[in-house]
C-alpha cells in the first residue's frame, strides 16, 4: 500500500469517528461500540494527554479496528504516533515542513487543506486523498462542488461542522472519500459511559453512509 494512498484502508467506509479521548479508560470500549456499529475506522486526535494511550489499547484491544492519529500538526508528532499503532495519519492543515515529514512517514497520510491553493501544493507531492478541514465554514459542499472540475484528480475527507443533518450532502459528492465527525460519539454521552447509545449513534451514521456509494 502507498503510503500517499490511504483509500484501501477506507474501502467501503463512508463515515470516520473523530475522537477526542480524555481518559485511557474510555478507549476500548468507545472503539468497541463503534466498530459494533459499523464504524471501524477511527480517528484518535492528538489533543489531549491520554490521546496516544489511547490508540495503544485500541490498537492492542480491539484489533477489528483501524486506528488513525489525527490532529498531527509537527513533525515530531508522526513517530510517536506510528509506534503508538497508528495505521494511518491525518493533519488538519499542512505547512511545508510537515508536507515533507508526511511523504516520508511509514504509513498512510490524509493530510489536510481549507484551499484550493492548498490543494493543489499537497497534489505535486503526490497526496490525492486530502482532509478538507474546517469543512463548512471553508465553504462546505459548494466548495467541494467547485473544486471538483479543476481538481478531478483529488478527493476528499471533509471534516469540521458535519452531523448527521448534512452528511448526505457531503456523500454525495463525487469527489468525497469519507467525512469525518463526532456527532457518534458526544462528550455528555462519553462522560456516562453511555456505549449503548453510542453503538446506536454509530450504527444511524453507518446506515447514512452506506445510502452512498464510494466513488
């Protein structure tokens, strides 16, 4: 698999859970109850403390799931992330320096734009598949619309401001991979320990998915 091309490790997946894990202790059984509901790709943020703890008992606890690092935004956040059990990558906007960490790294990268400008610099580096992020206040569908015909060789994973009111929106669209979010997984429903519900928000966003099929 080409490190540039993370679509294998999304085949047939239309909707990426994006989490922010406070407390190790939620990891396993968060990723179980989602991949119960038909979400196996995950994606772990780097935006607190027990985030890497996190992905290490996803990754040894529930290997049914694929599980993604996000929120890389240095270079020195790739290795660490890697050893952790990431099996893929994702940044929400993508300067120089991180570009080429990302080209480099030993496994697939969803780097992340908000412009065409942006686009189009991570497409001569050989990135196809990129996180269009913060999707709907970048200007959401209608951007992705517009991109579409100059940018035929791109897709995208939007992300940022997506539930499950306008995900068909975003999925319909030819040159969408996957979006992703965390209406699945809310914060009140995290802190009771509600993984029943959070299995059946997972299982209403997996079915929105499969109502459109991959490009």
């Amino acid at each position: 698999m080409s490190t540039l091309d993370p679509t294998p490790l999304f085949e047939g997946v239309r909707v990426i859970p994006v989490l922010t894990i406070e407390r190790t202790a939620i990891a396993v059984p968060l990723a179980r109850a989602l991949v119960a509901g038909g979400l196996k790709v995950i994606e772990v943020t780097l935006r607190t403390a027990a985030a890497l703890d996190a992905v290490r008992a996803i990754a040894r606890e529930v290997p049914e799931a694929v599980v993604g690092v996000g929120t890389v935004t240095a270079p020195s956040d790739i290795e660490p992330a890697i050893n952790a059990g990431a099996r893929y990558l994702v940044s929400p906007g993508t300067p120089s320096a991180l570009a080429d960490a990302l080209v480099r790294a030993s496994v697939p990268v969803v780097p992340g734009c908000a412009t065409v400008t942006e686009a189009i610099a991570l497409s001569a580096r050989g990135f196809h598949v990129l996180k269009f992020f913060p999707a709907e206040t970048s200007g959401g569908v209608r951007w992705l619309e517009s991109v579409a015909a100059p940018l035929p060789d791109l897709r995208f994973c939007p992300t940022g401001g997506i539930n499950l009111s306008n995900v068909g929106a975003y999925l319909a669209q030819n040159n969408v991979v996957a979006v992703g979010g965390s209406w699945m997984a809310p914060k009140d429903t995290l802190a009771r320990g509600d993984f029943a519900r959070i299995e059946k928000l997972a299982r209403d966003a997996a079915t929105a998915g499969l109502q459109f099929a991959t490009p």
